[in-house]
C-alpha cells in the first residue's frame, strides 16, 4: 500500500489534514426556487425557465421538498436541524450564474452539526460534520464543439444541492475515500440523492493541508468537483506529495482552488482560494426565513427507514456479528436483505458474512456489479450453507458447488452436490485407510511432523483431501491423523 494511503500517520514528518465539502443534488422533480424539472440530458437550456435565467422581475419560491430531503439527511446524521434558518446571496461572477449570485445559507444553515462513522483497516473512525446547507446549483459552461467559443447550458442552473461541510479530521486518504463512500451510501440509502458522479449527483470538494505535528492547520488547497472515489484517491494522493515536496524545498503553500487531471494523475491550480468575506455574503430580500415545525421533524422520523448504523447494530446485536462485518453488509438496501434472507433461511448468520463479505463480493467486483446481480440467490446460499454446516459437505466442496451455481449450471444445491460426487465422506472405515495411505506414501512429512514441524502436519491432511478429492471432513481427518501418528 502507498505511504500516503496508510491511515492516520506521518509522512516524512508531516501529517495530513483532510476536510470535505460534498454538494448532493437533490431528488425533486423540479428546482429548489422554480418549478422548471431537473431531470438529466436535456437538450442545453430546454429546462430553464425566466427564475433561473435572472430575468427582471422574477422571484423565487421555496421548494417544500428540498427542506424535506433536508430534514431526512439531519435525522440520518444525527445533527441539528434549526428551527429557523436563513438564505443569503453568495456574490460573485461567472458565465453560468446569471444572477451574478448564488443562493445559499450562511449563518444559519439548515443543519448543524451531526456526524458519519466508517471502518479504515478495520478501525473505527468518526467525521464530525460542521453544518448542511440547501442551495441552488448553477449552470454549465461547454467548451467543446463551439469552434473556439464557449456555451452555456442553464439546465442545471436552480437545480436544489445540500453541501455537506465536516470538520478537518481526517488523516489520511484511506479516510477521506472511506468517509465518501459512507456519506455516499447514506444519501443513497434514504432516498434523497441517486449518487451518479458521474452525472454531478454526488460532487466531492477535498480541503488538503499538511503540517508538522503539533504544529497548527497548514494552508489548504481545495481539489474540486472529484467525481469518482477512483480519482479522489488520485488525486488527494498527489496534492500530499505535492505540497510535502514544495514545503521541503522551502517554499509556501497558497490557498488556492485546484483541479485534478485524470489523465496526467496530478492537480493543477485553477485560482486563488477565496475566503467567505470575498464572496459579501448578506440576506437575501426575496426569501423570507425558513421555518421548519418539531411536528414537521417528527412526521418525517416516522417515515424514516432503517438507517444503516441502525441495521448495523442490529446486525451485531441479533446475529452476532463483528461491527466491521456488520457495517460492511450495510453498504446497500439490497445488501443488507440479502444477507437477512440468507442468515434467516440458514441459520448461519456468521456463515452468510463469510460468503457474502468474500466469495460473493469478490465477483461481484471484478464484475462492477451490485448484489442484485448475484447469480446465486440469498436462498440457493442458505441452502448451501446448511450443507456445509450439517457435515454434507467440505469447505472445498462447498465452493465447487458455489462455481456451479454461479454458472449456471444448476439451481438445486443437493441435485448439484449429487451430480458432482461431492457428499462428505462419512464412511470412517474408507477414511481409515485413505489415512494410512497417505501415512505410508509420505515418510518425509511424518518425519518432519515428528520431530515438532507443524507444517508437516498440515500437509498430510492436505494429501488426505487431495486422495479423497475433497470429500474428506477435515476435522475427521486431522483426528484420525494423529492417532495413527500417535499424538
């Protein structure tokens, strides 16, 4: 693993500090402050009505579902959320910002507060978030296909985002890809952002700064709209590097705002880093104050599903679970019912997450595919699981039959083990003498077990297996071993 990947260290006597700014984009039908749709692909400004164009004497008007979405993250994240928040305008000029100002939350943001927990290597970390506030999107400018010049494309321009600001506590980028993925899968989860990077659903800021230890908060860079975890990676990996080189060879870090390159897998500066007071922030005269009733809270938390910290410890407590498997089986919806049915239908809920965590999530992967395109269900698993738990079968045949089903090459666990010979052998007296083949066919290794190698003794249950072509029960083997050894 690269050093700067490991978490929670110093590199060459630094230590990095990693804040995020995450813009969600909202699933409402239509903008935060017009009733023009959101939907993506449009053809360029067919989505874009006089609010979000600026035109003279228009204003806007608050989306109830955008607060709504906001009330729902809060109450995932365990924040605050006010009961009286304020919009301000944002100032400052762009081609696409038609007003020559954004729409967005200042003081008083919506949500305060709150935090998000994720596993790094096992361990436990804890992002504290500073706020969440509602604001509008703006437009796109294209540079392509313009012979020279640039457009601009309003159909985003209004769309409603949260930006989701933390703390500067994490230490690594294995922490800062990690609390991603979890802020990710909990906007997903409730239903308020569909996650498509791609599309700019899910837009990640990194703040990166690093410093000596003990020594007070480096000058931060800002590494803006990183839309794959992929690149996040890349890309905060090279900002530490670049700023460690640029510190050790006496020069000073500017703020600045840069981009990353996916294709030369280093970032580049795009300006100077602003500062709130550059952007005049006041109240915005058109919006009255944001009022949100307990009443209102409450209706929403009743309708609230399962959030996945919740699932998780629920997992630990009723199935026994570790929290590192717990937490891992609660990356998705489908995830998590996956393994219920399986657990339920087995009995073996330790057993699920095994197969779930490993086998099952390691094609999955080398697929780019979710567990709904599992090609062996939650139930053929349960009834495979039973197998390997009533003695019917080995380990290793277990995974035989796993590839078959995987394959397609059929749907009932018993008619597969059936068909490929692989019921464990029960017959102690055929064991027997498999044992003592084994014994007389490898001297060396009984040799080798004698005289206190454990290695060697590994190895004879292996030639066990092998002669028995995985029909043998382990545990039956080794016993039977060592008595015939004498041990």
């Amino acid at each position: 693993m690269p050093e700067s990947l490991m978490p929670t260290q110093l590199i060459h006597g630094y230590e990095v500090v990693i804040g995020f700014e995450t813009h969600a984009q909202l699933l409402t039908r239509s903008k935060i402050f017009s009733r023009a749709a959101t939907a993506f692909g449009a053809q360029p400004n067919t989505q874009a009505c006089a609010i979000d164009m600026a035109l003279p004497g228009t204003l806007p008007v608050m989306n109830r579902e955008a607060v709504h979405c906001a009330i729902k993250l809060g109450l995932a994240l365990g924040s605050r959320i006010a009961p009286r928040s304020v919009f301000a305008r944002k100032n400052y000029f762009y081609p696409d910002l038609p007003k020559g100002y954004q729409i967005s939350q200042f003081e008083l943001p919506v949500v305060q507060g709150g935090e998000v927990s994720f596993f790094v290597e096992g361990e436990k970390k804890t992002v504290r978030l500073v706020r969440a506030h509602l604001e509008e999107d703006a437009g796109k400018s294209l540079h392509e296909d313009f012979h020279g010049q640039s457009g601009i494309d309003l159909n985003r321009a209004g769309t409603p985002l949260l930006e989701i600001v933390t703390e500067p506590d994490m230490r690594s980028t294995a922490e800062a890809v990690a609390y991603a993925k979890e802020l990710h899968k909990i906007v997903t989860w409730i239903g308020i952002c569909d996650g498509n990077m791609q599309e700019g659903s899910f837009r990640c800021d990194a703040n990166v700064s690093v410093r000596k230890s003990g020594q007070p908060l480096g000058t931060r860079r800002e590494i803006k709209n990183l839309n794959s975890f992929k690149f996040m990676q890349q890309a905060i990996d090279f900002e530490i590097r670049w700023q460690i080189a640029e510190l050790q060879d006496g020069r000073a870090i500017e703020q600045a705002t840069v981009l990353f390159d996916p294709d030369t897998c280093e970032t580049r500066a795009m300006r100077t880093k602003e500062d709130s007071a550059d952007y005049r922030y006041f109240p915005d005269p058109d919006l009255p104050p944001l009022y949100i009733s307990e009443q209102w809270i409450e209706e929403t938390q009743a309708r609230m599903p399962e959030l996945p910290r919740s699932m998780a410890v629920r997992f630990v407590r009723d199935h026994g679970l570790p929290e590192y498997d717990a937490a891992q089986l609660t990356q998705s919806p489908q995830m998590a019912a996956y393994f219920e049915q399986a657990a339920h239908a087995s009995g073996q809920p330790k057993l699920a997450s095994n197969w779930i965590m490993g086998e099952i999530s390691r094609r999955l992967n080398a697929e780019g595919a979710g567990i709904e395109a599992a090609k062996v269900g939650s139930g053929q698993l349960a009834a495979l699981l039973k197998r390997i738990a009533d003695g019917a079968i080995s380990n290793a045949a277990a995974r035989q039959v796993f590839d078959a089903l995987w394959a397609g090459e059929g749907q009932d666990v018993d008619a597969v083990i059936a068909a490929k010979g692989l019921q464990q052998m029960n017959d102690a007296g055929a064991l027997e003498k498999i044992v003592d083949e084994v014994i007389v066919a490898n001297p060396d290794n009984v040799a080798q077990f004698k005289a206190g190698k454990d290695k060697a003794f590994n190895a004879l249950v292996g030639q066990v297996m092998k002669a028995s072509k995985g029909r043998a029960n382990p545990q039956q083997a080794s016993a039977l071993l060592k008595t015939r050894l004498g041990t």
